[in-house]
C-alpha cells in the first residue's frame, strides 16, 4: 500500500469515528441517533468498498503491464538465442 493509501484509508477511519463520536453524543433520542449511526457505517463500507475496487483494478493493471514486460523480454531473449544459433 502506497503512502496516499494509507493517508486516505486514516482519513477515512478519522471520518468514521469523528461521526460515530458526533452522533453518540448527539441531544437526541436513541433511535434517531441509531439509525444515523447506521447509515454512516453503510456510508463508509460503500467508501472501503469503492477504495478496494481501485486498487484492485491497480493491481490487474499492474499485472497486465509486468505479463506483457516479461513476456517482451522472453521474446527479445528467444530471438537473440535464434540469432545466436544461426550464426554459430
């Protein structure tokens, strides 16, 4: 995980806890207070789950880019022995 990961993923565990402390001590009545509660928490696992999508979809970007390096160099590495061979 990058540094701006790691920034964002303590802001929003900051957010979340700043909310969930808010709304705890919130003057108003404990169902109010639940269910705003609630709905933070749904708020930041759509955040955690959208996070996770961009960095999975970093990943297989990276992954096709180090699959096509390397296989871009098998084949530099296949025509050079060929070369080798021929002119031996």
């Amino acid at each position: 995980m990058n540094d701006n990961s790691k920034v964002l993923v303590g802001l929003l565990a900051g957010l979340a806890a700043g909310a969930a402390l808010g709304l705890l001590f919130a003057p108003e009545k404990g169902s109010e207070t639940r269910d705003k509660l609630s709905q933070s928490l749904k708020d930041l696992g759509e955040s955690i789950k959208d996070r996770a999508a961009d960095e999975i979809n970093n990943l297989t970007a990276l992954k096709e880019k180090v699959v096509g390096s390397v296989k871009s160099k098998l084949q530099q590495t296949e025509e050079e022995v060929a070369d080798d061979i021929e002119h031996a």
